[in-house]
C-alpha cells in the first residue's frame, strides 16, 4: 500500500451518503443533513469509515484525530496497510479496537465502508481511489490525488463510472493566512489580478526528509512537482479562480542524490556519520521508531535513507511559468537545500500589489503573527497580521471540521474534489514534461478536462 469530468456535484454525494449512514462528509455549501444533525448529537447512526495506508499522516491526521474528535460522525470499521507490523503497530497508536487486513479488497468486502480514507504511497492512489470507488465507497485522499496523467484520468473515469466522490485534502486553503489572502483578491483592493510572484523554500530538515523516504523516487511520488507543488498549484488555482492553460518548466538534481560526497543506505548503517551534516538518528524519535524501523524486516523500507543515495531522480531546484486561462501569469520557483523554510509571495494587480513572506522554521523572534502587506498604487501601505495557527498554518482542524461535521457553510470555496485535485497534479506534471521535452505544455493535452477562464 507504501502501492469529460464527471458531473456529480458534491451536494448529490451527500444525499447518498446521508442515506447510507444518517451522517457523512459534509458538502459545506449544503444543508441536506439538516434533518439528521440530532440524530447525529445522540450518536445513533455514523458514518462507517476505513483508511488503507497506515503511515505518519495515516495514524495521526486521519486516525487517532478522528477517533478522538469526530466520534459523533464516524467510526472505523477497517484498517488496512500492506505491512502486516506496521498494521499492527498503527492500531496501537490510534487506540482503536477494528479489524484489521493487509488485504485491501477483503476489507472492502467485509466492512462495507461509506468512506475510505487513502493514505498510502502517492503512486498507488489511484489503484484505491476507483477500487473503492467500485465497491461502494466515497474517498478522501491525502494530496496528490495521482503522480501522472494517466493515473489522474482513472479517477475521473472511476467517479464518473461510479456516481461516487473522493474529496482531496487541502489543508493549505484553510490556514486563516492563505484565507485572508483569497479575501482580500475577492474584494478588488488591488484591482483586476495579472501575475503572481510565487517561491517556496524547504529547507535542509524538512526538504532533505523527502529525499530520505520514497518520495526520492519520481515513480513514487512524481517527484516534488506533483507530491509537495501540488499544494502550492492547488492554491493559485484557488486564489487565481482560473484554470491553468500551459506551463513552462526548468528543473534539476544540484545538491542530493547523486552530488554527496559520500552515501550509505541509510543512516544508522552509514560510516560517515562523523562528518556528514544530514546525519539523522532515527531511533531518538520513539514513535518513528516503533512505526517504521521495527517493521522493516517485512517490506526493507527505510524510514532514515541517505539523501545522497545514487537512486534519486527527482529535481531539488525547479522553476516554471504558468499561464492561466482568465490571462494571469505566475513565476513559481521550489528550493529543496534552503536554510529556512517558507515562502514568499506577490500578487500584482491593476490597483495595487499584495505580498507575503512567510518563515515557518528556524524562526528567530518572537513573533506569533503572519503578516500581509497591502500596498496600493499612488496609496497608502496596509499590514494585515494573521495569528498563526498550529498544523498547516492552522488549516488541519478546520479541513477535518469542513470534511466532517454536518452543515459547516463553504463561503471561500475551499472543498475540493477531482477536479481541484486533477488540476492541482497536472501542473506539477506538465513540468515534468516540460521539462523533459523543452518546451511548454498545454493542460488541455492531458486528460479530458477542458480548462475553464473561470474555475468550476
């Protein structure tokens, strides 16, 4: 398990949700669960959940948070991960009595879940995604929906084929910063929107830890275009309101991988230790630990790889221009080797322009605030400061509150399904293509989806 659009509104996959389970991913611009949100208090009837892909983000964001929080809603009746240890070590953590399976398709058929939650490898999402779909189940799956265009087009197919729905999880579009952001271009301060400056820096804890796991791997991950930019992509598709029409893209490997003056398999068997700075003891973190390293006698995955591993072959410097369907252009730039991390950001509008620079690691103040500055041409400069929030900028809680509580409103259109998740993907893959071809990349050459100037 580390294995033309459809039309079905997120309002018709409640109804048959609801129907189901009295209860279930709530679409937040509905109120078709009205009726039943008493039912829902006295914990009489709640949706029946299973998650496939029993990782970090599986055991934390999807599983024991779930439990813990939304109980009232839910309850999981299946857990199922291809390594039988960790399956066994995810429970423990999640603090729950279900079945468990390494079997993805026999848990189907046995718990007959509403919802499936995939948490698995980025390569094997789409596998989930429709075969849950086929035997009854709406999703929700952790982004990137899919790592390829091909991939991408089996859902679409899937959802269409199936009546069913998979909600991707952006957390990102729910941080109450990139929120106020999406405000403030809907109020018309700076005017018609025409570029956006756009470049986001991993430094060297969190941007080396993708070159440790599989994620170094482009036919696991797509490579950062499509597992980590697809964030991004999903949020200037967001903030934009428009499809993206064709993307030109550079891209290279110039610090791990293959650039190290020394390699191991990993860190705990490497002989460098002594003067290697991404030197990571693993087994300092327990729970890391428990979840991976005392399990990899069952699949030889390592937690802790050595970043200069020969096997990389995904880009750690990346760079592309976005022209979007409504005319807006975006320079967009990702940085893997960084001594901090964080972005910085520019709208450029007719009226005005509106920029952010967020640090989120080795901060050095004590600053509790993300800040906006609104400057507008021949005016006066604004600075809007955002609390900042825990998980995702403060977005986690209030995604899982949107994905689960019945009758929350959407008023920034921040839920998303196949087709956000879709166009949020095939930037990050045109790059790639791009890339490899020398030359721009039409999105509309891709899959069955015909972008729009203005967002479905």
């Amino acid at each position: 398990m580390n294995n033309n659009v459809n039309s079905i509104s997120r309002r018709k996959f409640l109804a048959v949700s609801g129907a189901i389970a009295g209860t279930s991913m709530i679409n937040p611009k509905s109120n078709i669960l009205a009726a039943n949100t008493e039912g829902i208090k006295q914990n009489t009837k709640r949706a029946k959940v299973a998650i496939v892909g029993l990782g970090v983000r599986g055991i934390g964001m999807w599983g024991g948070d779930i439990v813990r929080e939304y109980s009232d809603y839910v309850e999981y009746v299946g857990l199922c991960d291809h390594n039988p240890g960790r399956l066994q070590t995810g429970k423990e953590m999640i603090v729950i009595d279900c079945p468990t399976y390494t079997d993805f398709e026999l848990m189907m058929r046995e718990t007959k879940p509403d919802v499936l939650i995939v948490t698995t490898d980025d390569d094997t999402h789409d596998y989930f995604i429709s075969k849950g779909m086929d035997m009854g189940a709406n999703i929700i799956c952790e982004k990137p929906m899919a790592i390829d265009e091909k991939k991408i087009q089996t859902i679409i197919d899937a959802e269409k084929r199936t009546g069913k729905e998979c909600i991707v999880t952006f957390n990102y579009r729910y941080s109450p910063h990139r929120a106020k952001m999406w405000e403030i271009l809907r109020s018309g301060e700076i005017g018609e929107l025409t570029s956006v400056d756009f470049h986001w820096y991993l430094d060297t804890s969190h941007g080396a830890d993708y070159f440790r796991r599989w994620h170094r791997l482009v036919e696991k991950g797509g490579s950062l275009w499509v597992h980590k930019a697809s964030h991004h992509f999903d949020l200037l598709n967001w903030w934009i309101e428009s499809d993206p029409e064709s993307i030109y893209a550079l891209g290279s490997l110039d610090f791990y991988g293959k650039n190290g003056p020394f390699r191991a398999v990993n860190c705990r068997n490497c002989p460098h230790t002594d003067k290697c700075d991404f030197f990571w003891d693993i087994t300092k973190n327990q729970r890391l630990t428990k979840l991976y390293v005392e399990n990899e006698k069952y699949d030889g995955y390592h937690r802790d790889g050595c970043v200069f591993r020969n096997d990389v072959n995904i880009y750690d410097k990346m760079a592309a221009t976005i022209k979007y369907m409504n005319g807006v252009q975006v320079s967009y730039s990702l940085t893997a080797y960084s001594p901090y991390e964080g972005y910085r950001i520019a709208f450029n509008g007719t009226k005005g322009r509106m920029d952010a620079w967020i640090q989120e690691s080795n901060q050095t103040s004590d600053v509790n605030y993300d800040e906006i500055v609104v400057s507008k041409n021949f005016g006066k400069r604004e600075y809007i400061q955002i609390p900042q929030g825990s998980g995702h900028g403060g977005g986690d809680k209030l995604l899982k509150d949107h994905v689960f509580i019945p009758n929350i409103p959407d008023p920034l259109k921040q839920a998303s399904g196949v087709r956000d998740g879709a166009l949020a993907c095939l930037i990050g893959i045109a790059a790639r293509k791009s890339i490899e071809t020398k030359k721009p990349v039409l999105i509309k050459d891709l899959t069955t989806i015909k972008p729009q100037v203005k967002k479905l």
